[in-house]
C-alpha cells in the first residue's frame, strides 16, 4: 500500500478568549511588569486567531489519516514546507514504513537547521497522519501499533491559569476549574516572582491537599529569580516547575535541578538529540515532547523511550491545537510507560468538536482511552473544509 496525496490544510479561526498563554507571555503584554524588567527578548509571538495546519494523507487503497502541524502562527509557512517539500517524498512511498519515511523527512534539512521549528512542526504533521492512516489500515488504534494501552484513561491537568497581582481573580478561576472535575491545575507564571508565587499559594490552597499545582515560567525568569521561585514553590509542594529559564541554558538546568527540591520539567524539546544533552546532565526530571512540533508519533515515543532510559518521567505537551492534536496525545500518553500526567487546554476550543463530534472530552481529570481505529476519532472533512474556506 502505498501513499497518494499529502495535503496541508491550514485553518485559522477566531477564539472565544484569548489563549492563556498570549495572557500571560504575549509580546503585547508591555515591557515592564513589577519589579522585574521583562524585556523583548523574552517575548514571544502569538497570534490573535487559534491556528493550526492539518495534514491529510490518502493511501492508494483509499485509507485518509490525519495528522496536525504545530502552527500557532505563520501557518501558510508550515503548510508550504508540506505541500513543497514534503509531500514530494511521501507521496509513492510504501505506508507500513513509517520510520523509514520519518528519517528521510527529518534528514532533507539536516545541512540547512532540522531539528526544531517549522521543518519539525511540519514533518511532526505527515508523520501522525502516516500513523492514523496506517492504524486505520489494520482497523487497531494507535497505541495498539506503539506496543499496548499502559492504562484506559489518562489523568490529566488544566491547563491553565495566568498568574497575577489579582489574587481574587486567579481563585476564581481556580475554584471554577475544582467545581469542574479537575484535581490539578498548571499556574502560568514569570510575569513578577513575588506574585507569582501568590497566584500559586491561592491556587494550592484551592485545590487542598489531595490535588496537584503545576508552574510554567516559560523561559521567562532567568538563573536567580528561578532559583528564588523554585525554592517558593518547592515549599508548596509543586509536582513540576516547567522551563524556569530559557531552554538554551542547559548548564542552567542543571544548577537548578542540584539546589532545587522541586521536578523540572521542559515542553519546548523537539528531538531525541536535545532532550539527551540534558538528560545526561541530570537537569530534568518530566520531558514534555509536543507530538504536533516533536516529531509526530514517532518523535514522541522516541523521547519518552529515551528519558525513561534515565529514569526520568515523560507526558505530552497539549496547547492550542485541534481534535487531532488532542486525539494523537491521548495515544501518546495511553502507551507511554513512563506516563505521569497529561496537559490539557481547558479554553473553549472552536477547533475541537467541530472538527471531531466524536472526540473524547476528560471527566473529573480523566481522559478515556477508547478503542477506535487510529487516532480514534472521526474527522468531519466538510467541517475542515468549510473553515479553510473561511481562513483565505
């Protein structure tokens, strides 16, 4: 069986909110934030719109997978490196070679910079789509092809809650999520270390004893604030501090993870190669691969093979994203071995069920592992088509 077509198809629609992340990191946020000077170099770009590409593989026995490109912003560029680059060697090659189409894929930019960005965005998307076509091809879900389910449902943690100097409102928030089901909640911080660690503190306090308190800096602090604030949060019991510093610091890591009680974690890993210069340093303890930016299913569970190698734990990283995004790391997370907890956006998504009716939505912090063939969910092309056609 070989494949047909590979086709990107970018969508870009427009948020009930904005994105807590764009809340709390937005490069439109100001420059300066408390006592701490937050400067344009730790910034990032978001988009106002929730935007993704979506890949549509069809095998010459008829068979469509999808799969799904991290795009949350210049879209059109990622669904350019599909449609011209990678497409061209997809298309003829045989679909139960799965690994060998990924190594050509991740290889074509190796002497023009590969292993993070657009071209791994790109290629993460053909190879979850290769993956949900070929499961599908033998009427089994993925993780039965990735060696068996590790549990039937998934734990899973909200995702998330902007910290900030108003207390009140991040209690809310966080009351409102406890009220919902969810026994553990990731706080975004790095905005000011004194109030983010408040907003932490409020949010502990609500969920109690028996829940569990996530932080994301996001790069945001760098080597002494976030020794200052890991040691805050290490007293609150965090179950992670997720990149405290820019993940070019790898020697920073390391200092940290010697003086800090508390795990670190890091979501922005998108090769096996990267996550080994800091597993071999002992600097983190919870990878957080992104199967839509890591390397599609392949990338993913070769990371999460490899941390667990160094006995470090492994769970996919969910943002933004549509119901293929979510399906492929629900499969992720069911056949991960060293599996702690799953992320898992709690914004009203316009690409969720709209996209897939029949996706799976996590109850009282679970996430059902189902048995239907691939990524286990049914997307509704016409659905897809009709918001690519709102997006030109």
């Amino acid at each position: 069986m070989k494949i047909e077509s590979v086709e990107p198809i970018v969508l870009r629609v427009q948020p009930a909110e904005t994105y807590w992340g764009a809340r709390t990191w937005s490069a439109d946020q100001g420059t300066e934030l408390g006592e701490y000077p937050v400067t344009a170099r730790r910034r990032y770009a978001y988009s106002t719109t929730i935007d993704t590409v979506l890949v549509r593989v069809v095998t010459s026995d008829g068979v469509v997978g999808w799969g799904e490109c991290k795009a949350p912003v210049a879209a059109p560029a990622t669904a350019a490196l599909v449609a011209e680059l990678l497409a061209p060697m997809i298309v003829g090659s045989r679909l139960d070679e799965i690994a060998v189409s990924w190594e050509r894929m991740y290889a074509a930019m190796r002497v023009r910079g590969h292993d993070s960005g657009f071209w791994l965005e790109a290629l993460s998307g053909v190879d979850i789509a290769l993956w949900d076509a070929w499961a599908r091809t033998l009427h089994q879900p993925i993780h039965a092809l990735l060696g068996g389910a590790f549990r039937g449902s998934v734990p899973v943690y909200a995702s998330g809650i902007p910290a900030g100097a108003d207390t009140d409102r991040v209690r809310v928030e966080a009351e409102r999520l406890v009220a919902a089901g969810y026994t553990a909640i990731k706080v975004a911080i790095g905005t000011d270390p004194g109030s983010d660690v408040t907003s932490v503190a409020a949010v502990t306090d609500v969920v109690g004893p028996t829940g569990r308190v996530f932080a994301d800096a996001a790069g945001q602090y760098d080597l002494r604030q976030a020794l200052r604030v890991g040691r805050a949060l290490g007293e609150l019991g965090i179950g992670f501090f997720e990149m405290p510093i820019p993940p070019e610091d790898i020697d920073g890591y390391r200092d940290l993870a010697q003086r800090l009680d508390t795990p670190l974690a890091l979501d922005s890993l998108a090769t096996r190669h990267r996550a080994l210069d800091f597993l071999r340093l002992g600097a983190l303890h919870v990878l957080q691969p992104d199967v839509c930016r890591a390397g599609g299913i392949t990338g993913v569970t070769r990371i999460a093979a490899l941390a667990d190698a160094f006995g470090a734990m492994a769970t996919p990283h969910v943002s933004i994203g549509s119901a293929v995004h979510f399906a492929a790391s629900l499969q992720c997370a069911a056949a991960m071995p060293n599996f702690d907890i799953c992320e898992y956006w709690i914004g009203t998504n316009p690409l969720g069920t709209p996209v897939a009716p029949d996706i799976e939505i996590p109850a009282s912090g679970q996430w059902l592992v189902g048995s239907g063939p691939g990524l286990g969910i049914t997307v509704d092309e016409s659905a897809v088509r009709t918001l690519a056609e709102r997006t030109r």
